[in-house]
C-alpha cells in the first residue's frame, strides 16, 4: 500500500479519525473527532512518532462529533481545512448543538476551502476523489481511492447499518440514492472506512447489509 491508514476513535460518539499517511510523508487527517486533550495527544503521538506532515483535514460531514477536533488540527498542524459546502450551515450550528450534548467547544472555526462532488485531491502521488453523498447530512461526501481500493465513507454506509435519517436534513430515500449510484458501483473488493465501527467491504455491503436488500 502506498497509503497507510492509521484508524483512532474519539469522543464519546466513537467517531473514527482516519489518518491517511502517503509514501512521501504528507498525510490528511478525515474527521478530525478528538475532544479531549488525552484523545488530542494521541493524534499528536502519531503524527510525531510517524514523522508525517497533515497538508488537508477533510470532514465527512459537518455533525458535531465528526468536527470536534477541528479547531485543534488546524492550530496545531497548520491544515487546510476542507468540507463540502452543503454542509456549512450545520457547521454553523455546531457551537449550539455542542451545548445540547453537553460537549465544551473550545474554539469555533470555519473551514478553509470547499470541496466538490468528483474532485480529486493528490496526496503524495496518490489521488483521492471526493464523492458528494447527502442523505445522512446536507454535504456529505466520501473519499475514494480507486488505486488503493478503498472508500471513507463517513455516517453514508456502515458494516451493516446506513446512516441515520432522522436528524435534520436526513432523508432516507436520498441515501440510498447515495449509496446506490456513489458506492455500490466501486468494485466488490474496494475496503469501506466508515465513521463508526468497523471496516467492511462493498460487496459484503451489497450481500449482507439489510438496508440494500430492497429491490
Ligand atoms: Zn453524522
Ligand atoms: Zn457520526
């Protein structure tokens, strides 16, 4: 593999933290989720001890607990900070939905640069796409790496399960249009990093997940 994934959970969501480490040494930090300072020193701990540059931190999408180590990526490592544009208004939000958590937000800040749906970022010599995938948030998106046969896929398709359409700017059937044109047509074999739990493939999604056996 010339990109080696380094997989932490944070917060008390247990919101997966992928660190995705190039060849080259630059690495991009998904859904920067750490909130407490011992959770704060573990990404630091790798970042260090790999020797690894974070370029970009990119947020699946903009729900509080996916976003809660935001501010301290950015203070500390010095990223640009990318989400998809649908998602700023939520992004707003996050100080309010932090104090109906209980969650303590130490600083609030706004992303550096939006991304867009089929865009690709290079990381080393490696090139991630963006795949706008709404339905679980207004502005979610999963990153794909087709040489590498692997997808983020954030709160859009988990190990069994889909993401939750109840909150606000969920919708049902526009996830599973998501999941249906984005994901199911990556190759079976292509590995899914989702936001919560474990890794899966997408084609034991296809067989065994009960929310893709409609049709
Ligand atoms: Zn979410
Ligand atoms: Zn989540």
């Amino acid at each position: 593999m010339s990109i080696h994934i380094h997989t932490l959970i944070f917060n008390d969501f247990g919101v997966n933290t992928y660190i995705l480490e190039a060849e080259n040494k630059d690495c991009i930090i998904v859904d920067a989720a750490c909130h407490s300072t011992k959770e704060q020193a573990a990404l630091s701990e790798i970042v260090a001890s790999r020797k690894i540059n974070p370029i970009f931190h990119i947020s699946t999408h903009t729900h509080i607990d996916h976003v809660l180590g935001s501010a301290f990526v950015k203070n500390n490592f010095g990223t640009t900070w990318l989400i998809h544009a649908d998602g700023t208004e939520l992004l707003n939000q996050a100080p309010m939905f932090a104090g109906v958590f209980g969650l303590k937000l130490d600083e609030f800040q706004l992303p550096d640069r939006f991304v867009v749906d089929a865009e690709e970022i290079m990381l080393g010599n490696n090139t991630l796409k963006i795949l706008y995938t709404p339905g679980h948030a207004h502005g979610s998106i999963c990153i794909y790496c087709e040489a590498e046969s692997f997808v983020i896929t954030g709160d859009v398709l988990f190990c069994g399960s889909i993401g939750r359409t109840d909150l606000p700017g969920g919708d049902t059937e526009t996830l599973l249009n998501s999941i249906a044109e984005k994901l199911l047509v990556l190759p079976n074999e292509t590995k899914v990093y989702p936001g919560h739990g474990t890794t899966t493939t997408i084609g034991e999604e296809k067989r065994e997940n009960p929310y893709l056996q409609i049709n």
